[in-house]
C-alpha cells in the first residue's frame, strides 16, 4: 500500500529559532479529560538533527 503524501506544517524549529515547513513523523491527539485535546506533532530539525513537538493544526490526520 503506498503512503499518502502529507501537508507540509509551518512550525518554529526550537533549536534554531528559525520558522521552517516540515512534515511530522509521527500526529496524535493529546487530550485532558475535562478540556478540548489538541494535535501533536513530532518533527525533526533539518539543521541539528535534534527532534521536537510542536502543535498541528486540529484537522491533520493521525498518524501511527
């Protein structure tokens, strides 16, 4: 089966400050149990190397 292409994501790279497009590795849902959850999305710096979350928009998909 061949993996769809996911959107591109604006977030800032923590490691370098800099605002960059990256597709997450990996989406889930973060929910407390008395407020709305969010999405969250794990990314890795294209400059460091280093990996890093940060918030997705509430209709990307989930990802395993």
């Amino acid at each position: 089966m061949a993996q769809k292409k996911l959107p591109a994501v604006k977030v800032k790279d923590p490691t370098t400050g800099k605002e960059v497009e990256l597709v997450p590795l990996k989406v889930w849902q973060l929910s407390p149990r008395t407020r709305k959850g969010v999405k969250i999305g794990l990314f890795k710096s294209p400059e460091t190397g280093k990996y890093f979350r940060a918030k997705v928009p509430d209709d990307y998909p989930v990802t395993k």
